[in-house]
C-alpha cells in the first residue's frame, strides 16, 4: 500500500510539472524542480512568520501588537541550483525565522544532514521521515545512497592515510553483517584494527571487509598498515582468529602476542555445569591473577588435577596455547589490565552493532563500509583523553622494550 501511494504521489507530482512546465530536456526538469522547491520553501518560511507574529496577512480579528514590515531578499543556494528567497521582517524585529535562518545563504547542507542521520545509523524510511519533517522533501533510497556516495573518497583517503611509525598495543577482531551479493544473503566480516600509540590515545587504525578468516588475509592487513607507515608493534592481542599467529609472526615478529583471558574463561566454563560455575571459576582466577608465568602455569596444573575428572576438555585449550596466553605475566597490574583482555575492541564493535542494528542487511559492501566508517567517526570524538595512568606505563614499556620506544 505504502509503495502505491508514493507511486500514485510521484505520478501527481509528474503531472503537475507536466501541467505548469514545458519539460523537453534534463535541465527543463532541473529547472522545474528548483522552481517547486522555492515555492515549497517560501510558503513554509510565510508560514513560520505567521505563526511567530500571530496572525496571517489578511487577518484583521485580531488585536495586533506587531506588524509586518516588509521582506529581506536574498540568494540561496540549495542542492537544486540558486535562487531568490523572501524573508519576512516584523516591526519589533523579534521574529527569528527557524526554516532558513537570518545569515544563512546555503543550504545544500541537507546532504549532509541525510550524512550525518545515516551515520547514527537510521534507516531510509527514518532518514526520509526526518528530511520531511525538517525540510518538507521526500527523499528515497537511491537518493540518500547517491548523496552519501559523496563520502567515498574520504573513506579512500582514510584508509590510506599515513599511521604512526608505532603502536605500543594493538587489539584485532572481526565483526559479522549479513550483505547481500549476486541476489543473495551472505555473511561478510569488518576487520577492525584499533591502535593505542605513544602519546596513549586510541584509534582506529582501519577496516576492511572480507570474507574467510585466515593467515593469507590477516597478513595482507597487516602489510597494508606496514605500507602505511607502521614499522613496530610491541603488543598485538586477539582472540583465537585463524591464522592470526602466523601472520603476525611473518608481518612483526617482535611483536608479542596475547590471547584474551576473558575469551579463554568463557571456551572453558561452556563445558562447566552451573552448579559448578562459581567454584570453578573462583580456581580460574588464581591462575590469570598469579604473580608471575610459572606461578600461573603450576596453578593451571592444580586446577586440572582438581577438575580434570569432570571437565578436561575445559584446560585443553589452556595447554594448547599457554605460549600467547602467558605474555601478560611479565608485566604490572597496570598493563595486564589492558592486555590481557579484548574488552577494548569488542566495546567498540557493540558500538558499531548499534550505529547499524536497523540494518538488517547491507545492499553492498561499500554500504556496510560507509555505515562503519561514519559511525567511526562518531565513536572516535570521545576518545579524546589518554589511557588513565599513561605515564607509569610508558615508562615500564620502555624498560621492557628498550630501544624501540
């Protein structure tokens, strides 16, 4: 029903331009269309000012404290070509028009606005809903997918900007979205590489949208952010992605790489009854909160003594991957906060569900791209101050990792 009105609203507005305007040519149709959003925009100013002065032109009923005095004239460019618009002046000069304001002469900033609307992440019917209501336009799909292309070239420019000679940590993960390619669903992954640097600020080092996890891809990323400049990193930490270890063994093999603690608590407790949960990981916790590597790794043998009759499958991946697991043990509680977890990039990746959980599924990838880049940007203004306590870290990396800092 939806879809009929608008096409039956379409074919109105085609016969009222067909009516009133000799349309031969493209630029007939560019001109014709200006000329009704000039009209639209000036009966919605003449309204404001009615309502802000409270009476219309040819009301005499009403008790008048303020009157007319006349029009400002100006050009305004729009997104349809410039034109001359009419601003109504009161006596008391107390009328603050809301439409166009006083100093305003541009206002092709509606593209942006459907920009920065798409980048809080609502949808067409959202956007074209809010435009109406703001500006009186009806704006379709096609229309903000067009005018949010504009940002194309600056995700290009972003995604190959120069990075910082050297990050001290580095988290990695990848986020799932449903894109829609050759008339089918399919699941595709946002790499997302956020980076801490010297100075202890965050960033998002960048995005990249693929398919399969593996070494073959992880390395690609990483040699891209070693084209763009990044020659070091001191920690990388991640969780158990395919092919990562190789990849960072190949593209920065100073690198010291650690495995999330949270993720390897919850592979274990998935094998764990409730009733056993909270002892279970109560013996857990002594190992990641142990003094030092061996501390932790003999602990790590007397919790499987004690559980390994109900739960060995729970300590295998422990064993397995004890060499990127225990990286953390050699440095201060001020460290391990940071490293030991990926909580800092899978904040971020809620975020980003967020800014697109009214997208169900992504047209294309550039679509997903431009969705996660704009709410990048939007995440990234907050991240305005340092890493709490970033002078006694620097200084213990720089103990640690002598010379490279």
């Amino acid at each position: 029903m939806e879809k009929e009105n608008k096409k039956k609203n379409s074919a109105e507005i085609l016969k009222l331009i067909q009516e009133n305007y000799e349309v031969n040519t493209v630029a007939d149709l560019s001109s014709a269309l200006k000329d009704m959003f000039s009209e639209a925009l000036q009966q919605m100013m003449n309204a404001e000012f009615d309502a802000a002065i409270g009476y219309d032109r040819y009301d005499k009923t009403v008790e008048k404290t303020n009157y007319r005095n006349g029009v400002t004239k100006k050009n305004l460019k729009s997104e349809f070509g410039t034109f001359e618009f009419e601003t109504p002046r009161d006596r008391n000069g107390e009328f603050e028009p809301q439409i166009v304001p006083k100093n305003v002469r541009d206002i092709s900033g509606i593209e942006w606005k459907i920009i920065s609307l798409y980048a809080r992440g609502l949808s067409t019917r959202e956007i074209n809903e809010q435009i109406k209501e703001l500006y009186g336009i009806e704006v379709s799909s096609t229309m903000i997918s067009n005018i949010t292309d504009k940002i194309i070239p600056e995700i290009k420019e972003w995604q190959n900007r120069p990075l910082d000679e050297l990050y001290t940590f580095v988290f990695i993960d990848a986020v799932h979205f449903s894109v829609r390619e050759e008339n089918r669903v399919v699941k595709k992954a946002a790499y997302i590489v956020l980076g801490i640097n010297k100075e202890g600020y965050k960033s998002i080092i960048g995005i990249w949208i693929g398919e399969n996890e593996s070494a073959k891809f992880w390395l690609s990323v990483l040699n891209d952010m070693k084209q763009r400049g990044t020659n070091d990193i001191l920690i990388i930490c991640s969780d158990n992605l395919t092919g990562i270890k190789e990849a960072i063994n190949a593209a920065y093999p100073n690198a010291i790489q650690q495995r999330c603690i949270v993720h390897m608590i919850r592979n274990s407790v998935k094998y764990v009854s409730y009733k056993d949960l909270k002892p279970f990981c109560s013996d857990l916790k002594e190992i990641y909160t142990s003094k030092d590597e061996q501390t932790g790794y003999d602990k790590l043998q007397e919790v499987k003594e004690k559980w390994e009759d109900k739960y060995s499958s729970a300590f295998k991946t422990w064993e397995d991957n004890w060499d990127s697991i225990s990286p953390f043990f050699n440095f201060s509680d001020r460290i391990r906060k940071i490293m030991y977890t990926t909580n800092t990039i899978e904040s971020l990746n809620r975020q980003f569900r967020k800014y697109t959980k009214t997208k169900s599924v992504f047209p294309t990838d550039m679509s997903l791209l431009k969705c996660l880049y704009l709410a990048s940007k939007k995440i990234e203004e907050k991240w305005n101050q340092p890493y709490r306590d970033w002078g006694p870290i620097l200084s213990e990396l720089t103990i640690v990792f002598e010379g490279r800092l």
